[in-house]
C-alpha cells in the first residue's frame, strides 16, 4: 500500500532492556517499490537444489538485500530513514495538514 501521507516505522528494540530503541520512519511510497523489487529478485534466484522459487504473498523489508546480490540495497541503505522523524512534519507541511500529535 502507497499513499503520499503513509508512513511506515520499523523499530529496533535491541536484544537487551537497555539497548537503545532505533526506528526508521520510511515513505509507504519507498517500502512499496522495495518491496515489489526484491521479491522479483528473489523470484529470479534459484532456490534449494537449483529449483526456482514459488510465488507467494510473503514479502521481506530489510536492511541489507545483499543476500540477494543486488547493490542497490546493500547494507546502510535504510540510514537516511533512521529517527527521520522530521520526513512526516515536511510532507504535512507541504500538504498543508495540521498534525494531531508532536513530531519530535
């Protein structure tokens, strides 16, 4: 799903109580297009035993698709999204949309 106001947050907790809590706050618009990318990635891979792999509704967002050989998404490609709190503020500024809640 994509729609220019959707945002989606991914958090970290961490492994431990007193890690820090990340979260990435990434445009619908972004995980949608990652999405239907790396499945046909994936769908073009060879799967146990050479066999190809099946379609399904299953879907990975990840911080690294180098697993898949493609570059594009190699590891760090999520850091302009982490804590980007500030991208929602911006597009409902330019919305002219009045949020209910603080942005920090």
């Amino acid at each position: 799903m994509s729609r220019p106001l959707l945002f989606y947050a991914f958090v970290d907790f961490g492994t431990d109580l007193d890690d820090r809590r990340w979260c990435w706050i990434v445009p619908s618009a972004i995980v949608a297009d990652v999405l239907a990318r790396s499945h046909q990635v994936w769908l073009k891979m060879s799967g146990k035993g050479g066999k190809p792999h099946n379609d399904h509704i299953m879907r990975r967002f990840l911080p690294s698709y180098e697993h898949l050989e493609w570059d594009e998404f190699k590891r760090g490609w999520l850091g302009a999204y982490r804590e980007a709190w500030g991208r929602i503020a911006s597009v409902a500024a330019s919305e002219k949309i009045s949020p209910s809640v603080s942005v920090r």
